[in-house]
C-alpha cells in the first residue's frame, strides 16, 4: 500500500485519489507521525479489484479455464467432493 504525505493529498489530489483507486486504499502520513488510511468506494455498479494481483490472477484463470464445465461435469465434481 502506498504512503502519501498531507502535503502530497494537498498538492496533488488527482494523483493520490488515482493510486487509491488502482490499489483500494492509500496511506495518509502526517509530519508528527500519524497515519491514515484512505480507502476507494466502488462505484455503484462497478466492481473494483482491488491490486494488480487479483486483476492478473483473473486474466490467467479465464485463459487456462475459457469455458465454463458442463452440467454433467459439474454433477461428477459434486459427487466427489461429496465422497459418493
């Protein structure tokens, strides 16, 4: 998570609020020490992912899996998580 200054929020709002919302959450540091967190709503609608992890972990599950399994492949997969 990325630590800004208050002078960092002060001068460059846009930057700050841009990084909150590609990582989800930024850290806000003051001069005498204490600290912030500054957390991104998603917008009504919209999933926000929250780090280039899960964005890339997304991209390579929908390239190794393409298509969903079938019903009946779903059914095997049921019985056996089952014990059956």
């Amino acid at each position: 998570m990325k630590t800004f200054t208050v002078r960092d929020l002060d001068r460059q709002p846009a930057k700050v609020l841009k990084v909150c919302d590609q990582e989800g959450a930024v850290n806000i540091r003051r001069r005498d020490g204490r600290s912030y967190r500054l957390l991104a709503e998603a917008a009504p609608g919209r999933m926000r992912l929250p780090s280039d992890f899960v964005r890339q972990h997304l991209r390579r599950t929908a390239r190794l899996f393409p298509e969903p399994i079938s019903a009946a492949q779903a059914q095997l997969v049921d019985k056996l998580i089952a014990g059956e």
